[in-house]
C-alpha cells in the first residue's frame, strides 16, 4: 500500500486538528444547551434507514406535550425540512455540499437566529452515512444510531464505531422485518457483541409500535424543560 | 461558520492532493487492467442495499461461462468475502479500517498477489456509503451506484455526487418495491434529473427478475476476454 503510506499520516494529522477544534466547538455547544435546558438528540444512519419518517412522527407525537425543533443534514435539497416543517416545529436544513458528516460548526451556525431558550427537544438528523458521523461530536445528550429491517443484521460488525459512538440502537422498519427475513436475534447479538450493554429499540414508525418506548428515550429519565 | 471557514480550506487542499494522487494511481491500475483483458466493475450504495446479496448472485451466474473475482471493501469483517468464496470465485476482503471508501491504493495492495491475466471479471464492492466512495476512481470500466426500492425515492436528489460520479443506477430489492410503498416513476424520474440519460436497471437478486438486463450492463457491448 505504497500510495496509502504516502497520503495517509498526513490526512490523519489534519483530521486530528479538525477533530479537536470539533470537540472544543461540541463542548462549548453542550454547555449552551444545557444552560438553555434545550435536550439534544441526534439521529445517524444510512441513507433510507427511515430518520426523517421517525422524526416526522415524534415530533408530531412529542408536540402534543413539549417544545420540540429540528435541525436536518443532508448533501443536498431542503427536502427533508419542508417534509418535517408540516409538523408546526421549528425546522432548519443544513445542506452540506461534498462534506458527508455533520460538524459541531455547522450546527452553531444554523442556530444563530434561533433562541435556544424556545428550543425544548431538539432533534439533529444527520447526512445519512454510517462512517463518518461517528466521529464528530454535535454536543448532543443522546445519539441513536438507526439500522432498518431491510439493511440486514450484520450491520453492528461492519460498522463497529458509529455503534460505539452512539447511547441507543433503533431497529426501524418492523413492518417489513417478515418481508425482509430479519433475524432479530442475531442482530440483537451482534449490537451487543459491538457495545455490550446498548439499549435496542425495535420500532415501526409507520404502524406505530415501539414508539412508546424510543419516546421514553427521546425524553431521558431526568425529563425536559 | 467561523470554525468550519478557519478549518475547510487546509482539509480541502489536502483532500485534492491525495486525489490526485488516487487518480495517477487509477490511472495505471486501468492500463494494467486493459492489458490484462480484465473488466472491472465497482458497486456502491449505501449499507445494506444488497451489494454482496447481488454480487453473490452475479459470481455464480456468470462462473458458468466467464471467469469471475471479487475484491470487498467493509470497515471490518471477513463476513462478505466469506460468503462470496462459496461461488468458488477468488475473492479477497479489504478492511479498511475508519477509512469510509476504497481507494486506487488499497486495491493495487489487494491485488498484489493475484495474477491479473485470471481474473476475468474482477467487481469491487465498495465500503457501503452513498458519500465518501464518489470522489476516488479505482481503475473500474463500469461503476454501479445500487439504491433498494427500501431506501425511498429521494436518494439521488440527496446524493447527487454518487450518481454523477457512476455508469449506471441499479435499484435493488423490487421484491420489497409493494410492501415498501415504493414510487418506481419518481425514482427514476430523480435519478434522471441528476443525472439525464442514465441507464436504469431494476432487479430482485432474490428473485432473479431483471439480472439479465444487470449482467448484460456487466458484460459489457465489448464482450469479455
């Protein structure tokens, strides 16, 4: 790997600077949103593993009770936010151009003319990728990690970090689990093979079971403001 | 985006370099390629769209009449190459690690060992990621950007680099197009605004419809040595 040797110490050498300007940038972001009581939530997964559907339900659901916003990232298109903004919450996108994560710049900037005090639940769905979003901190309280059905059970093994960064796993797409042949079982063991402990949620957000309890989640055991 | 404006442009300078770089190196991995009467196709998509089910599939149709090979890309795991050397072909894993595509330099390094002159047809399945993959050449004759009839309409308007950078669109999964309420005219319609005159397949590796019309766009209007 004669090429590779070459490039990469050097890439890995910026991408730790960056990295660590990320992470004073998240925890400055953190410290704001816990003095604004503003619960942050973020979602990752692959493109398609249904995080704009979950949102648009929770939202809808949570709205009922608190104050409930979002921010949404993707390459390109205001898709997504126009999709979600139906819900009555306040909704930004950040679109990304090449740029494949989210960073904790880009979330700062897109919160500039808001006031975090209104912000209740904030949700953050990042640009669908099960990489590259591992590793940059957004000042979050909890990051769910997102796999459906469809996506086949071995996804934990391939992508051990974006599991091991993240609080919580959401199965989602239990309405196609028959149609897809999910083994449950194994895809349970093999989160847990990843990050021992983790707490699966199993959810279809389109016929509704299993949001009682990602709900639960969402909201923390120290509850919201 | 002050922190983003101070950091994008060294990451990006350094980006183009290694770039350049893949691409000197693709650049020699596709002569070498040619003189060795191998064509290679190269597959991406997101995780979990069906790239190793068709590949599998593909492997075994086609070892019947050409000679077939394989080069895997994941973060971690033998799983996939595991599962393609059943269809007798050779092929070889690559795990790169954090690092989120392959690149012309990692396949040069896989291929150190094999004698080019057998391979045949040689597919390279991408690191699952509908980002990253886009930027690097791999010396390939046809990339395939796959999208399953599960991952929604949307894809190619959020993931235009993807679909920009590949020959051609292979939705994946029609098996499931019913229960996922699939819209078939608009995908396509969205994969053609991004990319006009672009060749779709539609396929159920599971079920087999459409894999004539995938291993035709393999084989080539060439023929294969």
């Amino acid at each position: 790997m004669s090429g590779s040797a070459i490039m990469r110490p050097r890439i890995v050498e910026v991408r730790e600077r960056v990295l660590k300007q990320n992470d004073l940038l998240a925890r400055e972001l953190r410290q704001r949103f816990q003095e604004a009581g503003v619960r942050v939530v973020s979602m990752v997964s692959s493109p398609g593993a249904g995080k704009t559907m979950l949102l648009e339900k929770t939202l809808t659901i949570l709205s009922r009770e608190y104050r409930v916003s979002a921010l949404v990232g993707d390459l390109a298109t205001e898709n997504d936010a126009l999709r979600l903004q139906r819900s009555g919450a306040p909704v930004k996108q950040i679109t990304t151009g090449t740029t494949c994560h989210l960073d904790a710049s880009m979330i700062s900037a897109a919160l500039i003319d808001w006031n975090l005090k209104g912000l209740g639940i904030l949700f953050i769905e990042n640009v669908g990728n099960l990489v590259c979003p591992s590793s940059y901190d957004l000042g979050e309280d909890l990051r769910a990690v997102l796999m459906s059905t469809t996506e086949g059970k071995d996804k934990p093994l391939k992508y051990p970090s974006i599991f091991n960064s993240a609080d919580i796993a959401v199965i989602t797409k239990l309405d196609l689990a028959a149609a897809a042949d999910f083994d449950r079982q194994t895809a349970a063991a093999n989160i847990l093979t990843v990050r021992p402990g983790m707490r699966i949620v199993e959810l279809s957000a389109k016929r509704g079971d299993g949001m009682d309890d990602w709900i639960s989640c969402v909201i923390g055991a120290r509850g919201v403001a």
